[in-house]
C-alpha cells in the first residue's frame, strides 16, 4: 500500500525531470557535434603531420633514385590504415607524378606559394567528406614537391551519429538514475567498482580477463566504451610499430629493454639449433635442417636468455658443462643451449610416436592416417613435464617469459603456469591447426586443448588456423570465447589467440661474404657437368609426404612431355634432407621418391642427361643458399604446410631480382606473397605450366614479381614476427600490474 501511494509522487517527480532532461540533450546535441568535429578534425591534422613526418625520409630517398615502383609500395603500405584513404605527390609545378589508385581525380596539386607550406581544409567528394592535407617535401635544401594525404571523413560522421544517440540515451538514463538514486546506491558499492575496473584493466573482453564473472550491469556501458577505445588504441599502435620501426636485432633488443624491462628469453624446442656429431675422431657442429631454427635461432641471437632443447647429436653430451648447458654459437656465444637428454624408449614414444606419427598427420591434410597408442601418450606427457622442470629451474624469476615452440610440447604451457602462476607464456604452433571434425580423432583432445590453454598468447600462422583452433575449443570444451578479441577464458585463466606470420632473418647472415649469382650458378652447372645456359629448377624440403615432392616431379614429367623441346636443356635438382627414416610411413616415402625420379629419369635419358637430381642428404644452409641464387626456378608444392620458409629463403636469395617461385596454395606463405606463380601441387597439369612459364618468363617481369615479395619478406621479417609477439605481451604484462595495483588498494 505504501509503494502504491509513492506511486503518483514519483510519477510526478520523474516525468517533469525526464522532460528537463531530453529538452537539455537536443539543446546540448548541436554544441557537441560541433566539438566533436572540431576534434576529430584536429586529429587528423597531427595524424596527417606525423605521417608526412614518417614518410619524408624514405620517399625523398626513392624520388632521388627514381624507383616509382617502391614509391608506389611505400604509399600502398602507407595505406592500410582504414582511415588513410589516399596518397599522392606532386611536384613543385603542381603537377601529381604519384597516386594511389584511390586519389580522388577532383583534387588538384597545390603549387605556388601553396605547396611551400603545410596547409589542412576538408573537401566534399561524391564519396563523402574527406581531411586533405598538404605537406613540403624537401629535397638537398629545396621544395621538391608536396605529399597530398587524404583522410577519408565517414567515421566522424559515425561517431558523431553515436554521441548524438549517446546523449540523449545518457540523459533519460541519468533522469531515471537520479530518481531511483537510492535503489542504486547499493549497488555501486566501492567492493563493486573496484572488481569493475579491475576486470576492464585486465581486459575484461579485450585482451586478458581473469575473472569469470562479467563487470555489474552499471558499468556496461564503459566496459563497452573502453573497449572500444583499447581495440582502437592497439589498432593504432600496431599500425604505427610497422610503419615507424625497422626490424632487425637492435630494434628487437631495445623493445626487450624498453617493454619488457631486458627480460631474458626462454625458448622450448624439441630440435636443437646446434647438433654436436663425432666423426672419425673428431667432433662436428651442424646446423639442422629445421625451419623452426631458421626463424628463432637469429631472434635468440638477438634476445639472448636459454633454448631448451632435446640433445640427440653423438657428442652432444661431451661438451655440455655440469648443468647440461653450453653457451652457442660455437664462433661467437650469444646465448644459452640447455640440454635435455632421453632415452631411445622415450625418443621412440614421445617424438616418433605420439608426435610425428600422431599429432604430425593429424594436423596436415596429406591423407596419412594418424596413429594414437596409450604408451606414446605416457610418454609425450612424461617429456613435456621434464621441460617444464627445465623451464622452471631456468627462470631467474616468477614471471618469465617463455617462448614454446611447435606441436611437441601441448602440454608444456599448463605445466609452467602450474609451477610459475606469473609467467609470460607464448606457445607458437608452427604447423596447421586442424577442423573440430579432424582433431576429435584424437583420443587425448581434451587435455591437449587444456595443455595449449596454459598460454598467455597461442600463435598461429594464419587467421584460418587461429578460428579452427577456437571452433575445436567451442566444440570440446567448456570456455568463454570472446570471438570479436579471439580471445578464450577458462578456469580463470585467458589465451589470446592471434596470427603471427613467421619469417626469416633479413639480411640473411652471409649476405657479405656470399659468392655472385653467376659464380653460384657456374659451380652448380659444372658440378653436374651441364653446359652454361642449361635451365635448372629446384627443390628443398625434409623428405616429407606433405612436402608434394611426388607430386612435383610428377610436373616435371609432365613439362617434359608437354613440352619436348626441354629434354636436355632443363635438370631439377632435388635437395630432400633425410628426416624421421626409422618411421615406416617415411621409409616407404622414401623409397616412392626414390623410384620415381629413377622411373622419370629412365624415360627421358639423353646420353649423361638426366632431369632429375636428387640429393638426399643434409646441406648447410651456406650451401643451400648458394643453390637458390643459381636456381631458374624455385618449386614449393607442399600438399599442406603452416609457413614453409623455403618460399621466404629464396626470395631472400635473390638480390639479383630474377628467379621466379612456384608456390602450393596449401602454404602460409601463399597468402602473403601474391606475385609467385600460385598453384594447387594436386593439379599436376597446372603445376606443369606454372613451370614452364617460370623457365621462360621474361626478365623484366621476373624483376617486377622479385621486387615486390623482397620488399614484403624484407619489412616483414622475423624480427617483426618475435618483436609482434613481445610487445603483445608486454602491454598484458602492464594491464596485469596496473590491476593488481588497483587490487591491493581495494
């Protein structure tokens, strides 16, 4: 009876408070739109300025060398950025020598006076308001010409659309707030704001919950704004990182000391970078053929810290100290080399068997049948324990961060964050992840998936991979999964999943001391007895069944007789480093390979001709290298691969421009360099034609697809990929201190 006489009192009370309130937002909407774009305008002036700043250096050098292919790559780079809509340049007459396909044709040069001084208005264009801007470009002292930004203006129109409707919401929310102010009361409890912030700042649906349950409903509306403004700010920060950094050591090792305070590095890997081999006598050192150590080995040069691995060479365990570690490379020490050492019994178990003949062919589409048994699984287990205990005793502290590499080691971050609740764990799994139907195979799904989940960051190669990998967790486990920040929260615990594309180290380590490209070629050619304008194509893999090797001399044989006129004029050179050989689904590989480049061999023999040359045994990568830069040709027709760095390693190679690649569309590196001949290894017709057109494309145009992946494999090299990984977890590392900061003054 009470509340129904307070019935008509309140009603009284907030019906002339609600009329107040909405006649105040419609008045205030005007004041704010103007604001609003006066801002945003502002900004786009200082973004303008900070990328003409950016670009100045750069373009000048290109315009100096006339290179209008860079210029142009420079700009479409530049570009990427949503709200950068176009770019051109013009030269002190007024006239635009450069343009990015998007330029709007109604925009004309500054020149004059004009083009002597930075100057901002906004144009409307049929498409919309756009932002241009004006700035001099100064060549040996003097105005060279003007760099035309155009920033595309439809996001402030959105945004401004969303205050609007944001104001007058937020009023009719506060005349309703304030007249049940002390309904409310209770539940803005200062226990209930400081649970709130913290789950926002440890990036309650952004980047790292840590708490299951979701902030009061009060705060939605930030959590949501924050949220928004955090996606935006880390958009923005990953566009600036790529545009202003040049990725090599240096800049890596400054990021450590900057974001991560010089943090040492530790890696898990099953292969070692270095192997340690007696022969007759004496001891080698060798490098493995292992795109894994392609990529992190110069990263630990340049990070220091300690790589766990297993130590299999034959003198391995000579030349370890004490506490099995030796300090690597041999020539020149930069980091640690910790060893763990197992049994023939365990190698057979863990490697051979669970790993390589379980999760090896479960993970690639090569239609080998995976094997499960309960004996590998104990043993994969019990190993991927013993180098969490390594990872453990080699931490100098509680919150280390710690790089897992590859499919060997799914339990491995689990068992850390049990150990060290504080670690900085990434787990990069360096081949593809499989569809929920593949995996659930598996008999052991369940637990691998937990294993993986121990991540702070789990990275794939590719964002198709990342979305199998949530698709097989939402299919199997219980988790929350935050699909719009791809990130998963389980028991308390969240792994952000993300894509990050692996590469090489750019300049390779010979790049002074290699032979020329015809002294590389000469050698190649006289070592087989061919006569100097012989064609040669090449192959380099592990001797793998999802290599394609068999499908690739299978278009060999089929160029051959497509087109006769190459019987003697082309060899492929095979270079398959023997791999896993006591499994029998490899030894019967090998022996397919083998007959059938004897078979194709047989058919098309020419007195000492012979198209194909396989050489099956380990070659340095010096030597490698030197093969690439002699090749016409370079095939990679992997039936499926996460990366495959034999693609990149070629490109790299060719500082001459010339060589053309054939590449599987069933690689990562296929969704990144677009000027190779891409091809599906399966169509061997296709395949065929995609090397006879590589043998006999013009120069001009091998130069023109060459430059363009050098430039790509150049800036995006595996400085970039390490240093994108860092500073992901570094900014988790300062949103987890500054919430546990909030958390103690609660």
């Amino acid at each position: 009876m009470k509340s129904l006489r307070s019935l008509p009192l309140s009603i009284r009370f907030v019906i002339p408070l609600a009329a107040a309130l909405i006649l105040l937002a419609y008045a205030l909407v005007p004041l704010v739109e103007r604001l609003t774009l006066r801002w945003f305008v502002r900004d786009l002036d200082m973004s303008s300025q900070m990328i003409a700043s950016t670009l100045q250096e750069p373009l000048v050098e290109l315009l100096e060398r006339g290179d209008r292919a860079r210029t142009n790559a420079l700009f479409r780079r530049a570009t990427k950025d949503e709200r950068l809509f176009a770019i051109g340049y013009c030269d002190a007459g007024g006239k635009l020598l450069y343009r990015t396909p998007t330029f709007p044709e109604s925009l004309k040069c500054p020149h004059g006076d004009a083009a002597k001084k930075h100057s901002y208005a906004v144009h409307q264009l049929p498409q919309g308001g756009v932002h241009v801007s004006s700035h001099p470009i100064d060549q040996e002292g003097t105005k060279a010409g003007s760099l035309v930004l155009v920033h595309d203006m439809s996001f402030i129109e959105r945004r401004s659309a969303d205050t609007r409707n944001y104001v007058i919401i937020l009023f009719v929310v506060l005349g309703v707030v304030i007249s049940l102010i002390t309904v409310f009361v209770a539940h803005l409890s200062w226990r209930g704001w400081m649970e709130g912030m913290r789950a926002m700042l440890r990036g309650e649906g952004i980047v790292k919950p840590f708490i299951q349950q979701a902030p009061s409903s009060e705060l939605q509306p930030l959590v949501g704004d924050l949220r928004t403004l955090l996606q935006t700010l880390d958009a923005e920060r990953r566009f600036a990182d790529d545009v202003t950094i040049t990725w090599n050591p240096d800049s890596l090792r400054r990021l450590l000391q900057k974001e991560l305070a010089g943090e040492r590095i530790i890696v898990v890997s099953n292969r070692e970078p270095y192997i340690h081999t007696r022969k007759e006598g004496r001891i080698e050192v060798t490098r493995p053929a292992s795109g894994l150590v392609t990529a992190i080995e110069p990263v630990m040069r340049a990070c220091s810290g300690t790589w766990i691995a297993h130590g299999g060479g034959s003198a391995d365990r000579d030349i370890v100290d004490g506490r099995d570690r030796i300090a690597i490379p041999p020539e020149h020490p930069e980091y640690t080399l910790r060893r763990i050492w197992l049994t023939q019994e365990e190698e057979a178990g863990y490697y051979y068997g669970f790993a390589n003949e379980g999760l090896w062919p479960l993970c690639h589409i090569a239609h080998v049948r995976p094997i499960f048994r309960s004996s590998d699984w104990q043993h994969y287990v019990a190993i991927n324990q013993r180098f969490a205990d390594a990872v453990v005793k080699e931490a100098d502290s509680d919150n280390p961060v710690v790089l897992a590499q590859d499919y060997h080691f799914a339990l491995l971050p689990e068992m850390v964050r049990r150990a060290l609740p504080k670690a900085t764990i990434i787990t990069f799994w360096h081949i593809p992840w499989p569809n929920p139907e593949s995996f659930g195979i598996c008999p052991w799904r369940e637990e691998l998936l937990n294993g993986m989940l121990g991540s702070t960051i789990l990275g794939f190669h590719t964002p198709f991979h990342c979305t199998n990998f949530i698709e097989t967790v939402d299919r199997y486990l219980e988790a929350r999964i935050e699909h719009e920040s791809s990130t998963i929260s389980r028991s308390g615990k969240l792994t952000l999943v993300e894509n990050y594309p692996i590469s090489i180290q750019w300049p390779t380590p010979w790049q002074d001391t290699q032979p020329s490209v015809d002294e590389c070629r000469r050698k190649v050619i006289q070592s087989l007895g061919l006569a100097p304008d012989h064609l040669i194509g090449l192959g380099v893999d592990r001797q793998d069944y999802t290599k394609g090797i068999l499908e690739r001399f299978r278009a060999v044989e089929n160029m051959l007789e497509t087109h006769p006129e190459m019987i003697g004029r082309f060899t492929f050179i095979q270079i398959a480093a023997p791999t896993r050989s006591s499994l029998d689904d490899y030894q019967a590989f090998d022996v397919q390979v083998r007959n059938l480049a004897a078979h194709i061999n047989q058919r098309f023999v020419k007195g000492a001709y012979q198209p194909i040359c396989l050489k099956s045994e380990h070659h340095e990568p010096e030597e490698v290298n030197r093969y690439y830069r002699a090749a016409d040709v370079c095939m990679v027709t992997s039936l499926h691969d996460g990366m495959n760095l034999v693609a990149k390693e070629f490109v790299a190679a060719r500082d001459d421009e010339r060589g053309v690649l054939v590449l599987s569309q069933f690689t990562g590196a296929a969704h990144e360099l677009y000027e190779a001949l891409i091809v599906n290894p399966y169509h061997i017709e296709q395949t065929a034609d995609a090397l006879y057109r590589g043998l006999t494309m013009p120069d001009i145009e091998q130069q023109d697809r060459m430059r363009s992946m050098r430039a790509l494999v150049r800036d995006y090299n595996v400085f970039r990929w390490a240093g994108r990984m860092l500073l992901d977890a570094a900014r988790i590392r300062q949103r987890e201190r500054l919430a546990a900061r909030i958390g103690s003054a609660e």
